[in-house]
C-alpha cells in the first residue's frame, strides 16, 4: 500500500455525505408540490364562467410560474448541500481534506504563554493539543517545528526542527519552553513561509497561540494590516495554505507589558552623549503589580548591559482602558561602535507577588537606534569672543569645534569632514566669490549653515541676493537703539513649534534686550522662524539643496548688542547645531514593516542590503545611473538593516567608492498592545478566509469527513436564508408561496 | 302565516325606505306617488268634472265641445285608476342558491329585496305582481294592491326553491307573455347567464315598453374570490369541476367579472334601464335605500 497520498480529485467535497443527502432532499419540494395538490378544500361555486374563462387565460403562465418555483426551491435546498458539503477545487483549500501533509506547526513560546491555569501554563496546554495532532497525522506526513521565541535566537523566532517525522517532532515539542519576552510574530510568520516552501506535500499551517496580541487585528482605518493578513501573504506566495489557530489562552490572565521603549520627542542619539529614552508599560491584570524595571544596552553582538533600573508599581486597569505606566531615562550613549546601539527594557516582577504563575510578562522591549557623531562645526570667526557663550553654557554635549584658532575664511578648507559652517564673525569685511561658491556647494550637498548678520552682514550679501540664493533676502542696514530695545517673540506658534526653539517651551524662555540687529527685506514670510517685538525677523531658516541655513539677523556678544543675559542665544545654538544636521526620523529609525528611503552617494550602482539576523541573508540590488535614493521596502522584520552602497567615484579616474548607511526599525508601539485579542472578534475579522479556528475543545485535525461545526451551521443558516429568500421573492413576484398546476 | 311573512319586512329596511319618496322615471312616476297625478291621465276611462280652463293648463285637456257649446274653456278631469304596475321577476336557478358559509345566500337576499319592494309597493296603494323563474316560468301572481295579495306574494316568496339552469332570455320571454301592458319590471338575479341573453331579456322588455330595473345579487365571495388555498371548485347547474388555485387567478376571475358587469351596465345604460349590483353583505336598508334615493334625485 502506498504511503503517498492520493492526487487530490478536480472537485472534492469535506462532506460528501451532506452533498449526497442534500441531493436527497431535491426531491423535497416536488414531494410538496404533489402534497398540496392532493390537499384541497371543495367549493360548490356559481361564478364558473368567469372562473373557467380566467383559467383558460391564466393555465400557460401558472404553469411556467410553477415550474420556476419548483427549481428555484430545489436549486436553494442544493446550494445549501453544496454550503454544507463545503466543495473545493483543489485540496489545499481544504483544511482538513485526507491525505499526507506538509505541517508548519509554530508554537508561540513568548512570555506570555507561560501563565498557569488550573495549575498548566498555557504553553502546556498547546503542547498537548499540539502533540496530539502530531500523532493524528496522515501516514507520509512531515512537520516543521517553529518556535515563534527563541533566546537561542536572540529572542527571534527559530526553526528547531525541520521536514521531520511527526513522531520526532512530537519529542522536540515536548521539550520547548516559553522565552522571557513577547514574540516578534511577523518574523514568525517570515520562517514558517520559508519553511513551508521547503516541504513538499499538501502543506498546512498550525499556530497554537494564546492571541494574546492586539495586532492580530488590523486598525481600524486599514493602514495597517492585521497579522493574519501577514501570515497569509506570506505563506501563500506558493499558493493557499490553510491555517489552523489553536487558541490555548484564557481570558482572565493578567499581563504587564513593555509596551514601548522610544526615544523622547526631538532628540537624536549622539554617540558618547546622553540620550532621553522613555519606557511605557501597560498592565491588563486585575491587579496592581509591583516589579523592577531595567534598562540595558548592546552594541552589536555584544551581551546585554544594565545601565540602569528602578522599583515600579504598574497600576491595575480599573474598568476602563489600563493607563500606561512612563518611566524615562537617560542613558549615555556608548562612544565607540559601529554607529548602532540596541536599547532592551525589562520588566521583572517581584518574586513574593501574590499569584504570581498567573502574571504572564511580556517584559521586554527593543529599541535598535543609529548614533551618529557629534556635529563637527567649523567657525569662521576672526573673533572668538563670538562663540564664548557656547563654551560658557557647556554645549559640547553634542558639538565638536574643528579647531581651537578659527579660520577667517574657507581658502584651502577641507569641508569633507564638516557638519556645520558657523559664520559668527561681525568684522569679516568681504566674503570672497570663490569661498561663496564653496559655500553653496557645501550646502548644497547636504551640510549647514549657521549665520549671526549683525553687525555687519554685508559680506553675506552674495549669498542673499542674486541668483540662487541660499536664503532670498535682502541685508539692509543695521538697526541700532539702545534707548528702545526689543525682544525676540515667543507667542508666535511658528516659532513655539519649530525645532530651533523647542527648548523655549519650557519657563526658562527669557528673551534679551536686542539693541542692534540686520534689518532684512525681500524674505519669503515662510522663513521667518521667529521676529522681534516690532515685527522685524529674528532668525530666518530655509532648505538649500540637501542641507539647511539658519539666519540670526543679530549676534550673541555682549559688547555689541547686549544678546547675552540669557539663556536663548545658548539654546538657539545648541539646538540649531543639531537641526542643522537634522535627518528626519523616518531615515534613520523606522518603526518595523514601513519603508525607509535613503539617499545614496553620487554614483552608486548597487546597494547591498543585509537584514537582521531573523529576516534571512544579504540581498544585492542594481541601482538606475543617476539615482539619489533607495528604498528599503521590506523592513519587517525589527532590528538594523545596513544598506552598502557601492558605486564608483566620477571625473577622469573612476575609483571604486563603498558607504555603508544603517537602517534602524522598531516595532510598531500599537505591536506592545498584548491584551488578548478575543476569538470572536478574530473570527469576525477574518471571516472567509481560509482561517480555522479551534480552542481546547475542539480537535486540531478532526477524524474523517467531519467538518468544522461552526462553519456547518453557518452554511446551514445561509441555506435557510436562502430557501426564505426564494420564498419571499416567489409571494412578492407570484402573490403567493404555493402553487398547484391546476 | 302573517307573522312569518313580516320577516322578510324587516323593519330596519322598511323605515328607511318609507320615509323615501320613490318616484318612476319616464312613464311611471313612481312607487310612493300613488296619491300623486299620475301622467296616464289620459288613458283612464273614468271621467271626473269639468274645470274652468286657467292659464299654465295643458290645451291638450281643454274639452271643445263645451267651448263650442258654450265659448267657454273647460279642462277635462279624470279618475285616477292606479298610477303603477309593477313586476317582480325573481331568479330562482341553482346559481342563486350559492352563499358564503355563515352568510346569507343570493336567493335568500334576492327573496328580501322582492318582498320589501313588494311591501312598499302595495303600502303606496299601487300594484305588484310576481314572477318566479329559472329557465322556465316556474310560477306568476298577477298584480294587485290588496294587503291580501301582499302576503300571497310574500308565501310565493317563501315557498320559491332553487333548482335548474339560467336562461334568463328564454325565462323573460315567456313572462312577457304575462306582463301585459306597460309595468314596471324588476329583474332581481345573479345574471349568471352570458352577457347577450341578459341584455336580450332587458331589451325585450323594453321593447314592450316597460321600465327595467335590475338588480344583480351576487355574493361576497363571487366579487373578490378572497380564496387563498388550492380548491376544488364545484360548478353549479352542471358546470364542470376545476382544481385551481384562486390566489392565481384572482385577478383574471374579477378582471372577467367586471367585464361582464361593465358589458352588463353599459347595454343597461342603452336600454334606459337600471342596473343596480347588490352584494350579499350589505344591508338590505342601505342597499334599497340608495338606489332609491338616487332614482328619486334623477326625477
């Protein structure tokens, strides 16, 4: 007898015994048919001229009305076989067709399935259910064994067993055990795809979960797909798979969660600098829990760092949504690396918790973020009294100065290695044409450019005016009264918004007495980030090219306009060197399954894309002469992404040029959500899909031709809907529901 | 006897009634008039007196050979005999025995109708006689006044039984030959005959000058045909047996029924007669007493 299953038939019903009996029942309605004939009232009637000359005229077309009738009810009473009979085309759209199969069974093995109930954690419980499916399977069938968590793989998922015997898989399985964290399901969902392509055979997929995710359900508005939908797009790229949830959770288990770990809003990692990064935890139980929360770090390969921890109380949910929990920190970034640093937030309760084996943690969270260096700024200044307020208020936090003897000009300037031109020099009587262009070259190409006008901003003039200007304005005189001071505004939204000011939100915000600034004409209104009491603009910002310039129209040395005595002049600075260099978060950090565009190198011809260790190997991929930008579609996956661009340099000898630029994404913080998603609502969710679910009570792979009963009812209940319809249009349509061929 | 001839006088339909002047159109003025000046003055044999010829006197009645006597006009007067003669003719075939179950049947209708009338009749002091018939004359009580001949008529009425076919033509045919001369007819039946040989029967009444007025009885259930349940309809006076479906029929049994009806009033409408539909269900007074009123509003 061979082992092999049988070549799947062109139509195969689940239940050929509910089409052969619905087939039957066809001949139900011709039994009515003759039925209502045979019963009859008997009338002596006068009127049968009139009776026998509507007779005559009506016979044709009452009998093609009864004959419509007749098939209509016979056709609904078939379709409801066929609904019930649950037909396919192909076997794979047929769970639970006969036959060997091709078994991706992934277990969910995060935290959470670690809680007790009735004295077995949920993990248990799918081990059982899932064991007993292993030993259920069809002659001939291999299995595929995936561990949606695995601390073997830094906390991703892992393929423990591969193409194996259903009698092997059942030892492994009884062997895994849950991770400390929650599950990175998308990987999940990569490995079993790539795994399903690997087998051969009629494949199903197995998940037994506790569904203890909110993102199993996508949003609301559609912008993000639900995880099922990513299951299936991924594992249906061969074709449909069926997919069987086993649902081993329970309702009532309590669950704290790192729901997120970000980086505070404006602030960018500074390599060796300190860094604000707030963890927020969600507690779904029904109870207060107290527990330490840790905070480590990892550079590359290297093993997880405390770098810090504090006691908390995550306070219980009440009736309403649980309020999240915020703690920040601010860790110092490690100075040396490879421009990548993980941050990891953990969760531990403490141990003498009442009930503790029902507290399923999901405790931990990754936050993967690029660093960069610290911005390199060139002065150009003749006399450093300019720039002592930045060393007075110890901005070097994230500033590098070039040199301690600042240049009075760019002749012979390498600018490869500089962020940032500081013009802060009021006494630089002209800026040479050749330093102009190489100026908005630099600019152009993506540095900065930060100028105090005052007190004399003539030299910057080609630089305003004239063709292609780094900031349309005129540079007029110089507006100086020491009678009538005025203050920089600070009511203005612009200005209360823009990045530049974001540190004068706080109370702190004192604006000095301005006794002397450019008066500028000729901007464009948008560019003016912030002006004086008297309307005249403050500071001036526009995009040039790839780069940035910021204005300031006075200068902040006391000897000549009093712009000291406060902490603004800092603070603009401060914040300027960093928005100068500013990339927008969506190329540095993403947040896991969005795109990230990068800007690629002149010249690059291919980029080379390695993807964290979970997502699979390197890819190559050719790039368009001239592009300037790359997409990075696939970043699903969590973790850094490095894109190597390689390319050659131009001009008469092309040498071979290689940057490498790394991608940092994040889960989703909706993905920290891991209150348990109900069976109902994932049912309802996906509805029509080929999604089976079972919980404890039902069998994975039931025994023979037994379909499931939920679906059965349901294709019951269509079929009378179906019959009701037929008979409601025939009343509407005939005026009535019955007819006898007279 | 007498007392179970009073019930087909049911008093709510005699009240309304008498109160109601009836008046005949064209020739006969009309039921309640028999105190009235009757226009066959000039066919009555009795004279009266003479009267002294005023102006707005019809000259037709002047008697000239007293003016030639006297050069004096003088007006003729008669003594009035009867103002009205009227017939009965009632449908007694096998089709007027069908009625609704718990309701009243077309000849038991039809018998109410002709003794109410009847009654009216001899109260205003005029004539009525009776002809009962299907397809043949089955019996005739020559008119008269009296209150003894009213409750003679009334126990005709009583004893009538259904039997036999409709041949309304044929039946009106033979009782032609009784009438004499020039009476009101009332034709009460279900008609249930084909079209032409109604309208043959009222045009040879009319032919022999008499007035016409039918009246159609048929049942509740014969105007809506409301069945709903396959039925096996049994035909009256020898008409075939059909298993149908009315909810089907419906529309086209009523849409034959009011062609004919309309077949029925339009011929009427020629002949200058009446049509009067009545149905099983309304209530004799009120159905008498419309027409009646609204006969007594064309005068």
């Amino acid at each position: 007898m061979s082992l092999l299953p049988p070549a799947p038939p062109l139509l195969a019903f689940a239940n050929p015994a509910l089409f052969w009996t619905g087939l039957g029942l066809v001949a139900v309605p011709v039994l009515i048919h003759f039925f209502f004939r045979r019963r009859h009232r008997v009338i002596r009637w006068a009127a049968m001229d009139f009776l026998l000359a509507a007779l005559r005229k009506q016979k044709r077309r009452m009998e093609i009305e009864n004959l419509v009738l007749l098939l209509l009810r016979c056709a609904a009473i078939l379709l409801l076989a066929l609904g019930l009979a649950r037909p396919g085309c192909s076997a794979p759209s047929i769970p639970f067709a006969g036959g060997a199969r091709a078994v991706v069974l992934v277990m969910d093995t995060s935290a959470s399935m670690g809680a007790v109930h009735t004295g077995r954690t949920a993990l248990d419980r799918g081990k059982e259910r899932a064991a007993q499916f292993l030993s259920e399977l069809p002659a001939g069938s291999k299995v595929t064994l995936v561990a949606s968590r695995d601390e073997a793989a830094a906390g991703g998922p892992r393929a423990v067993l591969e193409n194996a015997e259903p009698g092997d898989a059942r030892v492994v399985l009884a062997g895994m055990r849950t991770g400390y964290g929650p599950n990175d399901l998308r990987a999940a969902f990569t490995l079993a795809a790539v795994q399903r392509k690997g087998l051969r055979g009629r494949p199903i997929v197995v998940f037994v979960t506790d569904l203890q995710r909110r993102d199993w359900l996508g949003d609301t508005d559609g912008r993000k797909e639900g995880l099922f939908d990513t299951l299936r797009e991924r594992t249906e790229a061969d074709g449909p798979v069926p997919v069987v949830l086993v649902d081993v959770g329970q309702d009532e288990t309590a669950n704290v969660v790192v729901a997120n770990l970000s980086v505070d809003a404006g602030q960018q990692a500074f390599a060796g600098k300190l860094l604000g990064i707030t963890a927020t935890l969600f507690n779904y139980g029904p109870s207060a829990t107290q527990g330490t929360l840790t905070l480590q770090v990892a550079q590359g390969e290297a093993p997880w760092e405390k770098v810090m921890a504090e006691e908390v109380v995550v306070p219980a949910p009440g009736l309403g949504q649980p309020e999240p929990l915020q703690r920040s920190f601010t860790p110092r970034i490690p100075a040396r690396g490879d421009g990548t640093v993980r941050f990891r937030a953990v969760f531990t309760a403490r141990a003498d918790i009442a009930d503790r084996d029902r507290l399923a943690v999901d405790s931990e969270r990754v936050l993967a973020l690029r660093v960069r260096p610290p911005v390199r700024i060139l002065p150009v200044a003749t006399y450093s009294g300019s720039l002592d307020i930045v060393r007075d208020v110890e901005l070097t936090e994230v500033i590098e100065f070039l040199q301690p003897i600042f240049p009075a000009d760019l002749q012979g300037r390498d600018l490869d290695n500089v962020d940032v031109i500081l013009w802060a020099d009021p006494e630089i009587a002209a800026l040479p044409p050749e330093d102009a262009l190489k100026l908005k070259a630099f600019v152009k190409a993506g540095g900065g450019f930060l100028a105090y006008l005052a007190r004399r901003g003539d030299p910057l003039r080609p630089l305003f005016e004239g063709d292609d200007p780094l900031l349309p304005a005129r540079i007029g005189e110089v507006r100086r009264d020491e009678e009538h001071p005025v203050l920089i505004e600070r009511e203005d939204d612009r200005t209360q918004a823009h990045p530049l000011f974001k540190e004068t939100r706080q109370p702190l915000f004192f604006s000095p007495e301005v006794t002397g600034y450019a008066q500028v004409s000729g901007y464009e209104d948008r560019a003016v980030v912030a002006r004086y009491t008297n309307g005249d603009p403050a500071v001036l910002e526009k995009s040039y090219g790839r780069g940035r310039v910021v204005v300031i129209t006075t200068t902040p040395a006391e000897m000549f306009f009093r712009l000291n005595g406060s902490l603004l002049p800092a603070i603009l600075f401060f914040n300027a060197s960093q928005y100068l260099v500013w990339e927008s978060p969506a190329r540095r950090n993403v947040t896991a399954g969005e795109p990230a565009d990068v800007r690629l190198p002149p010249g690059t011809r291919e980029v080379e894309v390695t993807p964290p260790a979970a997502a699979g190997g390197a890819s190559r991929e050719p790039v368009a002469d001239g592009a300037t930008e790359f997409r990075l579609a696939d970043t699903s996956t969590p973790g850094f992404y490095r894109i190597v661009a390689r390319g050659v340099t131009g001009g008469t000898t092309a040498l071979p040029t290689e940057s490498a630029i790394d991608i940092a994404a994040n889960p989703d913080p909706a993905e920290g959500d891991l209150r348990r998603v109900a069976a109902m609502e994932l049912k309802q969710a996906y509805q029509g899909a080929p999604l089976h679910f079972t919980d404890e009570k039902e069998p994975i792979l039931p025994r023979g031709s037994q379909g499931s009963a939920v679906e059965a009812s349901r294709a019951f209940l269509g079929g009378v809907v179906a019959i009701l319809l037929v008979e409601l249009l025939c009343a509407w349509r005939f005026g009535t529901r019955r007819r006898s061929l007279a | 006897m007498a007392g179970d001839s009073r019930k087909y006088l049911d008093p709510s339909v005699l009240n309304a009634i008498a109160g109601l002047e009836l008046k005949a159109r064209l020739i006969v003025e009309g039921f309640v008039s028999g105190m009235h000046r009757s226009p066959f003055h000039g066919f009555s044999v009795e004279f009266a007196e003479h009267r002294e010829y005023v102006p707005g006197d019809d000259i037709r009645f002047v008697d000239w050979k007293v003016f030639g006597k006297s050069d004096r006009y003088y007006i003729k007067q008669y003594e009035e005999e009867t103002n009205l003669r009227a017939w009965i003719l009632l449908d007694c075939s096998e089709s007027m025995e069908y009625g609704a179950p718990g309701g009243m049947t077309k000849i038991d209708y039809g018998r109410h109708v002709a003794a109410a009338l009847a009654y009216l009749i001899t109260q205003q002091q005029d004539a009525v006689g009776l002809c009962l018939f299907d397809k043949e004359l089955r019996s005739v009580l020559p008119p008269a006044s009296s209150a003894g001949h009213l409750r003679v008529l009334i126990h005709q009425l009583e004893i009538a039984r259904t039997g036999g076919k409709t041949s309304l033509y044929h039946a009106v045919q033979r009782a032609a030959e009784q009438l004499g001369r020039r009476s009101v007819v009332i034709l009460i039946s279900d008609l249930l005959d084909n079209a032409e040989s109604v309208l043959s029967a009222v045009q040879l009444l009319r032919h022999n000058r008499h007035e016409v007025i039918v009246l159609q009885v048929l049942d509740h259930e014969e105007r809506t045909f409301p069945f709903e349940r396959t039925t096996r309809f049994e035909g009256l006076e020898e008409a075939p047996v059909v298993m149908a479906d009315p909810a089907a029929l419906r529309t086209q049994y009523l849409k034959e029924l009011e062609d004919f009806t309309r077949a029925i009033r339009h011929g009427c409408l020629g002949t200058a007669s009446d049509f009067v539909e009545l149905d099983t269900v309304t209530p004799l007074d009120v159905a008498l007493s419309g027409y009646l009123a609204s006969r007594g509003r064309r005068r």
